[in-house]
C-alpha cells in the first residue's frame, strides 16, 4: 500500500508528540504518547533492511520464532482480524521451550459463533485483553530481528500486514519462511500438507489445535524436524542456499 502524504495533518500531529482521536482510540485508556512510541518502535522496525548477511547464516544457527494467529475469519481485507498471537523462540533445531509469547487481543469486530467453538476464544475473554497496538507491539518485540516461520504462512502474514498498516502504516518486512513450502518441497508426492496431517506423519503429538501458541510449538517441532531432513538428504546448509531451492521447487 501507498503510504499517505506526510505533508498532512496526520504526520504533523504525529512529529509533535500527538495523536488523531482515532488513532488514539486504539489504544483504549492507554496515553496516546504512549501509542506514538509504539507506532516509533514498529516503524523504526520494519524500516531496517533486510540483512544481507542473515543469508549467509547455517541453518543449525538460526535465530527464528515461530508463529500463529487466531483470527475472526479468512479476510483481512473484508473486517476480519486478530484475535491472538502465539509464538516461540527456535535456534537451530533447538526449541526455547521457555521463550514463548501469547496474548489474546481485545478486536473491534464480532467473533462469529464458529471461530469461538473452533478457538474457544469468546467476545467476553477479548474485552479485557491487550488492544491491537499493544499485542502487535509485544508480538514485535519478542521477534525483534528473527527470522519467521509458519504454516500456511499467507494467511498470517495477510493478517500481520493488515495490523500493521492500520497502526503503523508499514508493512512486514522480516524474512517468513513457511513449513508447507518446505512440504512441498521435500516430500512433492504427498496429497494433503495440511498442519494436522504433517504433524501425524512426523510423530508429533497433536494438542491444543487452533490456540495460537501450541499451534506455533507443534509448528516448531515440524520446522525442527525438516531441518534434521534437510541436514542428512539435502546439500542446503544456509538460510540463503535454502530461499534457493524453495524458489525452484
């Protein structure tokens, strides 16, 4: 998307320390100078280039977290949006086990009757948890510079954008990496790459389906299991050399 004319008022407001009513609202009862550092942080964060030399980086290196949303619906075009962020911190084929992230996030919209059997999350749960800003801040900061992974990861980043734009007016630019590519690739016979039938076929436990953060740990210990295929069949032993061969698969 097109960023506004930062001639406006919106961005003169924003330089001098305030913030438009609207924007503010996000926030909740939260100080719209707090929000304006928040916005400052994730700008100044998605501002940074891409490392050329995280390419460079052996896989069993790796600083990634993996991650997943819960969402109101499939549309973040349409008024859907986040109801959670859940995530974890993976180095090598090392899962930090204590280095996760979860929250709920109290959405402007509905939560269909459907979402809320599936996820188990309610209207009444989200109207005291973290404002949008507040979540996706907190999500920002524990990925700091990572790389990240998910499953399906379109629809995740569809969503991190639309939150993005709405609060920041920027866009994801962290390097996604996505374990159904990785699927694919690796395994180009198989006729469902779905995250249930994956995690089955690698012998990971399934629970928990559809709660963000054991979503994202049973989504970690099927990145942790390609990595050890991708280390004994594959001649791929960096991030870069790995862009690469998902690029012509």
């Amino acid at each position: 998307m097109k960023e506004p004319n930062k001639g406006g008022g919106f961005w003169n407001n924003l330089r001098h320390g305030g913030m438009p009513s609207a924007i503010a609202s996000i926030r909740g009862g939260e100080t719209a100078q707090q929000t304006a550092q928040q916005m400052a942080f994730i700008r100044s964060l998605m501002r940074e280039k891409r490392r050329p030399e995280v390419l460079h980086t052996p896989l069993s290196e790796l600083e990634t977290v993996v991650f997943d949303l819960e969402t109101t619906g499939f549309s973040s075009q349409h008024g859907d949006e986040i109801l959670s962020f859940g995530a974890i911190k993976v180095v090598g084929e090392e899962i930090k086990e204590e280095e996760c992230f979860h929250t709920l996030v109290n959405c402007s919209t509905s939560i269909p009757a459907n979402i809320t059997e599936l996820t188990g999350i309610t209207e009444e749960m989200c109207k005291t948890a973290p404002s949008l800003m507040d979540g996706l801040h907190n999500f920002m900061s524990f990925v700091g510079k990572r790389v990240l992974i998910a499953h399906a990861s379109a629809h995740d980043k569809a969503f991190l954008n639309a939150a993005l734009w709405k609060t920041s007016k920027v866009q994801l630019t962290h390097r996604v990496l996505d374990t159904m590519m990785l699927a694919r690739w690796l395994e180009p016979t198989r006729s469902n790459y779905t995250l249930d039938e994956l995690l089955a076929v690698h012998g990971i436990p399934i629970h928990g389906r559809h709660n963000a953060l054991e979503d994202a740990k049973m989504t970690a210990r099927l990145w942790v299991a390609y990595l050890r295929e991708i280390a004994q069949h594959k001649k791929v032993e960096t991030l870069g050399e790995l862009y690469a061969y998902l690029s012509r698969s």
